[in-house]
C-alpha cells in the first residue's frame, strides 16, 4: 500500500511555481487515496498584504474525470516561502536555521492543529487536505478548502458586531471542549506551548520598551493612557500572573478580523477562523479581548459589549455546562486588555514606520491610530482593575 502522505513530503514544495499536477495528486491522495488524477493545475497568488509573511495561492484543479464531490480548487498556504519584500516581524523571527527558527516553529505549530485538534470538529477552521512541515528542506505547506466566496474580515477597517457575533458562536464550542478553571489544562497534546511565556521575563521586557516607545508614540496618546503605560512598569507581571489565573483553553492567540473568513451577512454571517500558529494553552479572554475589543468601533463596543459576552457565557454553559457568568467575562476581557496595551507596546517600542511598507506600515499606525484601543482601556477603566493588582 502506498503512503501517499509520505510520497507527498519527499517532495514538499518551497514556492508557488513548485506546484505541480503530481504533487497535488499526491497530497489529495493522503486524505483520500481513491481520488483520480490531476492533469493541470493553474496556481495564482491571493491574499496579498493581508498575510505578511509566506504565500497563499489559489490553485484551479484540472482533474481526469469530471465528479461534483472533486473540489474545483483548492488553497495553498507556504509560510516559509520567500517573499519579494519579507515583513520586519519575519526578518526578527526568522534566525538561525529551521529547527531553531522561531518563525519555523510557530508555523509548524499550524500544521500539528490541523492534523491533531481540527479533526476534532470542534475547531472553526476550513477543512485541510494536506499539511506537512520539514526541517530539511525549511517547507511548510497546508492544503486548505478553498472558500472563495466568504467575505475578508479587514482589521484596518473594522468588524460589525453582528460580525464579532459570528466569531463567538464559532470559536465557543472549541474552548468548551478544552475548557479549564485555571491554565493547567488536561488532556491537551504535548506539543502546545503555553500562552505568553514567563511574566517575570515579560515584566522585564516590558520595562525595557516604555521609554522608547513613549519618546516614539507618547505624543499621540490621550494622558491616561500614557498613565496607564506607566503604571504597568511596576504591575505588568502582575497582570500577566492575574490572567493566567482566569479560565483556560486552547485558545487561538492571535484572533483579529484579518484572520477571520465570513459567509453570509448581519445576523446570519457564519465565520471560519484562519492562521492557527499561534494557537496554545491560555486564558479564554485572550481570544476575547483581542477580538471584541479590537474589532469593535468605540461607539459599537459600548453598544455590544454586553450582549456579546452574555452570548458567549450562554455558548460556553450550552456547549459544556460550564458557569462562566457575563459579568466576569467583562472583568476579564478588561484585565487581557492591559496585556493588549503591554503587547503593543512591545511591538510599536521596535516598529520603524520609515522601515516598513504596505499594510505591515498601516497597521502599526492603526495599532493606535484607529482608536479602539485606546478608547476601550478608557471606556473600559482598566486602570482601577490595575491598581486593585
């Protein structure tokens, strides 16, 4: 019997061009071996500016015999491919060889979800085909269903929060399956890593950044967000150690509008989440936080926040019984917004705008610059919760 999963990673393509008839043949054959031949294949970029590092193509399947089970296309995903001009967060990450590379490791991370966690079914991601990573030849390729009549979440313009609705119903039933009162949750596989590393290290990095961050950004803050930045030199690890202290999952870490596909309008938009290399062991209210409040137009997170966190406690008690009231949802989401601010703040102390391009440039403005931020640490009070640390 042939191993076409293995026949397909003798040969692990590094790029688009790389993407032949036969190959594709034999990473479709690893999921289903009964499958006919592809004579052609016709492969085109897509996604260009929202994935800022890797190539995603379209490849069109022309296969040997017409059957409407046969997917017409499917999506290509090549984290590891080189790209005409590479992001600054890859030029930082990638160091070293594949093994040690921290860019490597973080987008094998994806391809272990999808052959691990996504089966489950619990998981709101496309359906994946093929999924492979190799040190020797630093290749990383996922096969993905190809949706390409959903709707482009866009973190630059914003979400709706009939939108943000549609990610919670989503991503509720996978935290209920690895649902846990605190961060030591069971039965998860060995290769998840936890969810923000060490908080005495990330205390101490913090400290490290205010100063340059402050002389590069401070003037565009309101008073008590720098206040706020402040504060956080002495109580960061603090809050670090108070999140992980909060109901725990595997969660998605990274789940902003750009990573999210949706079908559908208003109350009946359906979403699908993307992009899981991030995805570990953490705090549930990392994934809301991120996505609520960095979705949301300060008018519309005033006007939604209840509602959403009360439909996500609902989601979570439906799914696993689990009480986990609305208000605390609320107290939560707050306090992982002080580790938003800390994250940013990390990520604009080193962002150059003069070095940067295209939408990698628009987004570290926007970071600040779209007012979602720091509007809801105001909105929000977050400071009173960091002062009680």
């Amino acid at each position: 019997m042939i191993d076409w999963q293995r026949e397909a990673e003798r040969s692990l393509p590094t790029g688009l061009d790389e993407i032949t008839p036969e190959w594709v043949t034999l990473a479709l054959r690893s999921r289903d071996e009964t499958i006919p031949g592809i004579r052609g294949v016709d492969v085109a970029r897509i996604g260009e500016g929202f994935g800022l590092t890797g190539a995603v193509g379209r490849v069109r399947l022309g296969w040997d015999r017409d059957d409407v089970r046969l997917p017409s296309s499917v999506i290509v995903k090549l984290p590891m491919a080189q790209s005409d001009e590479p992001s600054v967060y890859r030029k930082r990450a990638e160091q070293g060889s594949a093994a040690t590379s921290p860019y490597f490791q973080r987008s094998a991370r994806e391809v272990q979800f999808y052959r691990e966690l996504a089966p489950s079914g619990d998981a709101p991601a496309p359906l994946c085909y093929f999924a492979a990573a190799s040190e020797e030849r630093a290749a990383i390729v996922l096969l993905l269903e190809d949706m390409a009549d959903a709707r482009q979440g866009d973190v630059l313009a914003g979400g709706s929060i009939q939108d943000v609705a549609a990610v919670i119903d989503a991503v509720a039933p996978f935290h209920a399956r690895w649902w846990q009162p605190v961060s030591n949750v069971a039965g998860v596989p060995a290769w998840l890593p936890r969810w923000d590393g060490d908080p005495t290290r990330r205390h101490q990095r913090y400290r490290s950044r205010v100063e340059p961050f402050l002389e590069r950004w401070g003037q565009t803050l309101d008073a008590e967000v720098v206040q706020l930045v402040r504060l956080m030199e002495s109580r960061y690890g603090a809050v670090l150690r108070a999140i992980d202290e909060r109901p725990c999952s595997v969660i998605h870490a990274d789940l902003h509008l750009d990573n999210l596909l949706f079908h559908g309008e208003g109350e009946q938009a359906r979403a699908v989440v993307l992009d899981w290399q991030s995805v570990s062991i953490g705090p549930i209210a990392i994934d809301l936080s991120t996505l609520i409040t960095g979705s949301l137009s300060p008018a519309d997170l005033r006007i939604g926040l209840d509602d959403l966190t009360e439909r996500y406690s609902r989601a979570l008690f439906t799914y696993s019984g689990v009480d986990y009231p609305a208000v605390k949802v609320i107290e939560d989401v707050r306090l992982a917004l002080l580790w938003r601010l800390g994250g940013t703040v990390g990520w604009l102390s080193n962002a150059d705008v003069d070095q940067l391009s295209g939408r990698e440039r628009d987004l570290v403005i926007a970071a600040l610059g779209d007012g979602r931020l720091a509007n809801a640490l105001v909105d929000l009070d977050v400071r009173s919760l960091l002062t009680s640390l």
